[in-house]
C-alpha cells in the first residue's frame, strides 16, 4: 500500500478550481515531483495533503489514515516544507529547531541529540546560536527544512524549497534531500524548475491549471513526446511566426511545431539531418536566424507540447 | 506538552521585544510613581533616587491646548521627581543635545492637537543622546500614553456633546490636578480604613495596565495568525485545544508577572498598601488576570486581522479603565453606575481590591475572585467551541 493516496482531489475557492480532479499515489522509499508552473495549484495540492484545509472533494490517505477527516493522525508522521519561510525571526536557529521539535512530541536528550544532527545536516552548526532574522535567504531556507526533519517523518513534503536563494544554497539543499531520500526517507517535492525534480525524482506529477496532465517516470514522461529533441530557434527582429510556420509545415507537421513569445520550437527524433534543411527554407525566404539551440528530450519539452507554454511563463 | 512550550515560546518573543517589555514592566511603576509625584509629599526623597532624574527640553511648536498641556502639566509639573523639563526653541535643544546638556529632546509639531482631535497619527519627534535610550523610552511612552487617553477623552468630549466638556479633561492633567482630599472623604466608611487617592490609583492604574498587557498579548496572537508559521503550527501534532491552552497560559504567565512586578514595585517603592490580606490581593490578582487572558484568548480566536483589532483594542481597555474607575474616581458616579460597571471583570476587581485596601479579609473576596475565575473559564470554552465548530463547519 502507499505512504500517500490521493484521489480526485478538487479545491473550490469560491467559483474558482484551483485543484481539478487529481490524483496519485507514493510508494514507501520514493521520491515523488510535483512540476507546474507559477499558479498550477501545487501549494493548493499540498496544502491539503498536510490537513492545512480540507478538499472541496476527494480524498487523501497517509499511511492508511484519512486526511480529511482526522488530519491530526496523520500529522504527526508528516515533515512538512512550507514554501514561505515558517520560522520565529527574533529566535535563534536552536531555538526555532528545539521548538518545532517539541510541536512533533520530542523532548528531552532525543530532542537535543536531533537537534544536533539536524544542525549537521543542514550545515548551520557554527551558526546555530545566532537569530534566523541575521540569516541570509539560503540560510532561512535550511533551516525552514530542519525544522521539518527532526522527528524523521515518514513522509517529507516540501514546497518549493529552493526559491530565490543563492546557487551553493541551493545545490546544498538537494544534495540533503537526495541523500534522505537515499537513506530510505519518502518525499515529496514541488518545484517549477525542471532541472531539480529531474534530478530528484523518480516518479513525477506535471501540473497545469489545477490538472495533473502527464505523470509517470522521466523516461515515461520522454515518451509522450516520443523521445524528440527539440530545436529551438530565435530570430532577429521582429517577424511574424506565423509566417514563419506556414513555410515549415511542407516538411514538419503542424502539430510538432509550437511558437512561445519569439521563440520557435520544432520537435523532432532526429533534428541533425532536418537542420541544415530548415534553416535553409527559412532563411530562404527571408528571416534572419538570432540562434539555433538543440535541447535533448526533457521535462520542458514535455510540457511545452502538451500545454504550448513554458514552465517559467 | 506541546501547550507549555508555545507559552513559553510566547512568553520568549515578548521578552526579546524591547517596546512590549517596557510596557509590561516599566510603565506601570513609572505611571504610578507619577501620579504619587502628582499628589505630592508621599515619597520619600531617597526612595525617589532610585530612579535617576533626568533633563527633557521641550519645543512645542503646537498651535492647539494639548501641547501645552502635555509640556507643562505632564513633563513639567507632573514629573518633578523625575524628569526636569524646560521649553526651548527647536536650535537650543539641537545644541543643548550636541553638547550632551541634555538628555533627551521633544519636538511637538504645530498640529498635535489637531491630529488628536481630528483622529490620526501626530509625529512627535523624540531626539536622544546616545547614552540615553532608556530615558528616550520613558518620554515616548509618557507622549504615547498622553495622545491615547486625550484621543480617547476627546471621542467621549464629542459622544457626551459640550455640557460634558468640564468633566472629560485630558487623562493626564485630571491626574494632576485631581483633588486628594476627596477621594479620601469618598473611600472612607464607618470601621474601614481609609483609602487614600495614592492607593487608589496604584489599584486603578494596576488594573488598566493588565488590562493592556492582555490586548498586546492577544495582538501578537492575531498577529502570528497572519504569519506563515502559524500555517506551519496548524499541521504539527499540537491541537487546537492545545493552542488555546498555550496561548491562555503564556498571556497568564506575562500578566501574572506584571501583577506582581505592580503590586511588589507599588508596595515597596511608594509604600502602597494593597490590605492586610496578602493572601486575598494575590487570590484576587489571579484571578482578575485569569479572566482577562480568558478573554483574550476568546478575542484572539474570534479576531482575524491585526489591524482592525490594534486601534479597537486599546481604545476599548481605556473606555473600559475610564468607566471601571481606573482613570475617574468612581465615586462620582452614581452607586447603581458602579453597580452595573461591575460586569466588567476590571470595574469588579477594581472595587474589591479597594475592599481589600479598606481591610476586608480573604473570605469577604472570595466570591468576587470566584466570578472572576468563572469568566475565564467560560471565555476559554466559548473559545474552544468557536474554534472546533469552525474546524468542523470547515471539514464537514
Ligand atoms: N485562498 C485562496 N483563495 C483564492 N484563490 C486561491 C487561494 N489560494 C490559491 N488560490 C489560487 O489558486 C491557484 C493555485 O495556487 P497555488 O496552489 O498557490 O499554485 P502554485 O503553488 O502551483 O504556484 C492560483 O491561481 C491562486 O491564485
Ligand atoms: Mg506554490
């Protein structure tokens, strides 16, 4: 059975759906993505998931227990990442740490010795007597997390871990939380950038207007754009990509050719042979090539052909 | 459990918070001591020294009464024991400052009464020498404490129409200018001993100041429910009768801690006496602040934005110390008035801590500190059902 079961999750605020319909299930030991643009319904999804509030339909279990309607029962086998920085400003990184503990049911030497570990985890045990409000972005983000993992939950939910702080940060932080994956820690993580939940996950979920439209593995995922490259071309000026398409469709069909902003995507199995070919009819009949960029098959290809935006949109 | 460490935590914030910490511990001696200033010969000067005197220069470019009142009724003559003050162009007081002649300077601007009348913020500039940042707080807090009561003095100027007018004077000067002799002749009954003006305003004032150390406590509470952590505590293992017992039991310990401070600070430094049943002014005490965090607790459940609730709250503690007697001597108003305040958990305690104070023994209060306990706790249910009838309409 999973750690998480979700189903035909739905979330009304008054008459708008941020949360359509979703569902899926995380196996003990996995680590599950959550991709979706700014606004997908994400930290909606979560938010629910943790009993923050409850579905406006659906349901959700953790480890057997029903979310809905007894959320303290679950609670306390969740670690929770909230996307915004949760922690007492005025208060030391022990201190905010001793104190979520204790929120958990920790207490006395186990409490201290998690303490501890999880200063090391997160690298701030030199820092840990100063005030999170002298801390920078990447540091907050840390110990927003250690708060979240000392009473070694048996599911860790984190919500955009990573925003807006500096790259070392950054890279930290995944490191950590592929390691306590590694080490045997289920774990669920929302992000908009695909780089780190390709890094991270194993099975993901790709979010769009409150939907889940594709889930599965990376290579699952891949296949739904049958493992196509993309070709990605940018032109000086302005020009009309319509234009553009309408000369390309002789050798590509229409639906593989996508236009975002005044960039120009071409899906293709093969695009070496096909490039010199295209840049040829499309400078023939006038347009000036910018660049010309071929990305192997990714998330971002993935959810440009299926939704025809980008994720950063 | 978890309850006991949110107290504490909260208990930990307020402590860290300079401004609060003055309010809670600071203010209400100095207030007191004021008044006793006020009404003259009741300290000693060593006891005095103790607080050490310091030089305020005023420059009041105000074009209305208030500014006046506030230099030379308050700093001037309120305070001589404590503060001396002398009126100076805005260039003296900079060069007095820059030759560290003085220790702390105010400027009043030319519409501090109109802003007060008006309603809205006046921006009275508050200038100190580096060294003297404690006595800088002292004198914001005095201007804070005088703007409140006068905007307060001046809503009731306008509910009461003109012919009210004499009896509504600013909060601060009614103190010094209150007469002694009355307030003594009012408490004085046949086998009780008398209650003189000082102690009545250590009880009054007492009880106003853990009146606001409730609604501060309460607006940190709505104002953490508008943070992200309060998002984060809602899905830890606390529950929300464990919430509400940790909030209730940090605000109890903060104003227990100030109700001592107060009644410890009063007894020892101006030789306030609170009665001669230790036991029945401590019961009391506790029990007064019990039914006020009870109702802070219910306040801070019901509430939702910090905002609304700030200005509304400390409008309301001192339209409350004003009719519970805190401000106005209650014996001007009519008996069946001060009957009728007593379903005010302040006017209540208030009267029988003057009870305690005229010799009334630990039995003779029990039933007052009985009601009182009795709030609180119904406070604390009304609370607790409010909240898990929300959670249940929510979840339902
Ligand atoms: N409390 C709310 N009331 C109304 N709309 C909301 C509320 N919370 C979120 N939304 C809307 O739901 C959508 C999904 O938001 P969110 O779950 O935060 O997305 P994500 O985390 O993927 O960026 C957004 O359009 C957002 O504006
Ligand atoms: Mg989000």
């Amino acid at each position: 059975m999973g750690v998480l079961e979700v189903k035909q999750l739905t979330k009304r605020f008054k008459d708008f759906e941020a949360v359509k319909k979703v569902s899926f299930s995380v196996q003990k030991g996995e680590s599950f993505g959550l991709l979706g643009p700014n606004g997908a319904g994400k930290t909606t999804t979560i938010q629910m998931i943790t009993g923050l509030f409850p579905p406006s339909s659906g349901s959700i279990e953790i480890a057997g227990i029903d979310m809905v309607r007894q959320p303290k029962r679950g609670q306390g086998l969740l670690g929770i990442v909230p996307q915004e920085i949760a922690l007492y400003q005025t208060m030391s990184a022990r201190e905010n740490l001793s104190f979520w503990g204790r929120m958990y049911g920790l207490s006395g030497d186990h409490l201290q010795k998690r303490i501890n570990d999880v200063l090391e985890i997160i690298g701030l045990a030199d820092r840990a007597k100063e005030k999170v409000e002298t801390f920078s972005g990447g540091m907050k983000r840390r110990v927003n997390i250690g708060a979240a993992i000392l009473h070694n939950p048996e599911l860790l939910i984190m919500d955009e871990p990573t925003v807006g702080i500096d790259p070392q940060s950054r890279s930290h932080i995944l490191e950590t939380v592929k390691k306590l994956n590694g080490e045997g820690m289920t774990v669920i993580y929302t992000s908009h950038y695909m780089e780190e939940v390709e890094y991270l996950c194993e099975k993901i979920g790709i979010m769009d207007q409150g939907e889940f439209i594709a889930s599965g593995t990376i290579s699952q995922l891949r296949e739904t754009i049958g493992d196509r490259s993309r070709i990605v071309m940018n032109f000086s000026g302005a020009v009309e990509l319509e234009r553009i398409k309408s000369i390309l469709t002789s050798e590509i069909s229409e639906k593989d050719l996508l236009m975002n902003h005044n960039e120009l995507a071409i899906f293709h199995k093969e695009p070496q042979k096909i490039l010199s070919e295209l840049i040829q009819s499309v400078t023939g009949a006038g347009f000036e090539i910018a660049s010309v960029e071929i990305v192997e098959p990714n998330l971002e290809s993935v959810f440009l052909h299926l939704t025809g935006r980008s994720l950063r949109d | 459990m978890g309850f006991w460490w949110l107290a504490l935590k909260d208990a930990l914030l307020m402590g860290r918070d300079r401004k609060a910490l003055l309010t809670l511990v600071f203010m209400p001696i100095l207030l007191i001591g004021i008044l006793g200033a006020a009404f003259g010969n009741m300290m000693g000067e060593e006891e005095v020294a103790s607080i050490e005197k310091f030089q305020v220069g005023i420059v009041n470019l105000d074009e209305g009464e208030l500014g006046n009142a506030l230099a030379e009724e308050v700093f001037m003559k309120g305070l001589p024991e404590l503060i001396s003050a002398e009126a100076m162009t805005q260039k003296e007081l900079e060069d007095r400052l820059k030759q560290q002649k003085l220790s702390v300077g105010i400027i009043l601007p030319r519409d501090f009464s109109d802003h007060i009348i008006m309603g809205g913020e006046s921006e009275v500039k508050v200038i100190s020498i580096p060294s003297a940042s404690i006595q800088s707080s002292i004198v914001e807090n005095v201007v804070l404490q005088f703007t409140q009561s006068a905007a307060v003095n001046v809503i009731a100027m306008e509910a009461a129409g003109p012919s009210e007018m004499i009896k509504a004077i600013p909060a601060m000067s009614q103190f010094t200018d209150a007469d002694i002799n009355i307030v003594e002749e009012a408490a004085v009954e046949r086998d009780q001993k008398p209650v003189g003006s000082f102690q009545y305003y250590a009880a009054g004032m007492g009880v106003m100041f853990l009146l606001m150390t409730v609604i501060t406590g309460v607006s940190a509470m709505i104002d953490e429910k508008e943070q992200d952590v309060y998002n984060r505590l809602l899905v830890t293992k606390l529950t929300d009768f464990h919430y509400l017992i940790g909030k209730f039991i940090g605000l109890l310990f903060m104003s227990s801690i100030q109700f001592l401070i107060i009644i410890i600070g009063t007894r020892y430094l101006y030789d306030v006496r609170w009665g001669e049943s230790m036991t029945g002014v401590i019961l009391l005490g506790f029990s007064f602040v019990f039914s006020v965090c009870g109702l802070g607790v219910l306040l801070g459940t019901l509430v939702k934005t910090e905002k609304t609730f700030n200005a509304a709250g400390m409008l309301a503690t001192q339209i409350m110390a004003a009719v519970g007697g805190s401000m106005v001597p209650l014996y001007i108003f009519p008996d069946w008035v001060n009957t009728v305040v007593k379903v005010l958990p302040n006017a209540l305690a208030l009267q029988t801590f003057l009870e305690l104070m005229s010799g009334a023994n630990l039995w003779q209060v029990l039933i007052e500190a009985g009601i009182l306990v009795a709030i609180g706790l119904g406070s604390l249910l009304i609370a607790f059902v409010s909240l898990s009838a929300k959670r249940r309409a929510y979840y339902a």
